[in-house]
C-alpha cells in the first residue's frame, strides 16, 4: 500500500479529500480517473461524482460519512442484486447506472450518455398512476391529437 501512495502525487491536497479536491488529484494524476457513489436513504447506489476522462486506471470510491470513501473494487457485484435478477456479471454505465449485457452496448450507450450529468434513473412502482387535474389550465382547440405513452386514460367527467 505503502508503494503505490508513494507514486500517486497529493501536492496541495488537504486530507480528508473533499469531492471537489478530487478534480485536482486527477489532473496530478493524469493515469487515472475517479467516480463516487453513495448509498441513499433505501441502500440504492447513486452517482455522487462521474469523472469527465476515461483514463488508464479507473478508481470508483463510495462516499461514506463524512468525508471518508470506500474502495469499491467490482462495480458489477455491488449493483447486481438492485439492477437485475440475474446474479451473474453486469455491465455498468458508471453514469446512470443502467446495465448493459455486453461490453458493445455499453459502448453504444455511452456515445449519448457522456453528453448529460450523472444522474441514476428512477422508473415509477408498476402500478402508480400519475393524472392531469389542473383541467382548468388546458384549452379547448378544434385539433386533437393521441400520443401513445403506454398509458390509461379514463374519461374525464367535465368534457
């Protein structure tokens, strides 16, 4: 352990590391990359920090109390049981959180997802129901128009 602190460079970085001290241990250090990750209130991982570079050595931390990180050594094992029922081994994009079957489609993935923030995507429960009822807010136009967004509509009692 001892070695490899040795020939990674902390100039200038004050201990324990902030996140934002993070961005100048990777310009130090051009051979490697950085990501964070923290648990949220239900055990769900959620990117915290995604770096911008794809580098020789990536690192991905979890982010515990305080300031103190976790080394998380296989991504794949610490995300399996809340992305999929197949326990075997998933590919991750590391900045949304959506797995992947092959190390392809994650390479397809990544050319529009490398364009946006880090952000976990939240599907509603099956069976949730999200309705329009500010009707006083919509206009009557001589025009309609049915997009299919899988949903049911139920009839509406003033039209």
């Amino acid at each position: 352990m001892r070695k490899q602190e040795e020939s990674l460079n902390f100039k200038g970085i004050e201990f324990p590391m902030s996140l934002q001290a993070i961005d100048k241990f990777e310009r130090l250090n051009p051979e490697i990359s950085v990501n964070v990750f923290r648990f949220d209130n239900i055990s769900k991982v959620y990117p915290l920090r995604i770096s911008k570079f794809k580098r020789q050595k990536e690192i991905d931390l979890m982010l515990l109390e305080n300031k103190h990180y976790c080394l998380v050594k296989n991504l794949s094992r610490l995300m399996s049981m809340q992305t999929s029922k197949h326990h075997g081994k998933i590919v991750i994009c590391r900045r949304c959180l959506n797995h992947f079957p092959n190390e392809k489609a994650l390479e397809k993935h990544e050319e529009n997802c490398q364009n946006h923030d880090a952000i976990k995507i939240v599907l509603p429960e099956k069976g949730s129901i999200l309705e329009f009822k500010n009707h006083k807010h919509s206009m009557r136009v001589p025009i309609v128009v049915y997009a299919d967004f899988e949903s049911f509509t139920k009839p509406i009692d003033s039209c």
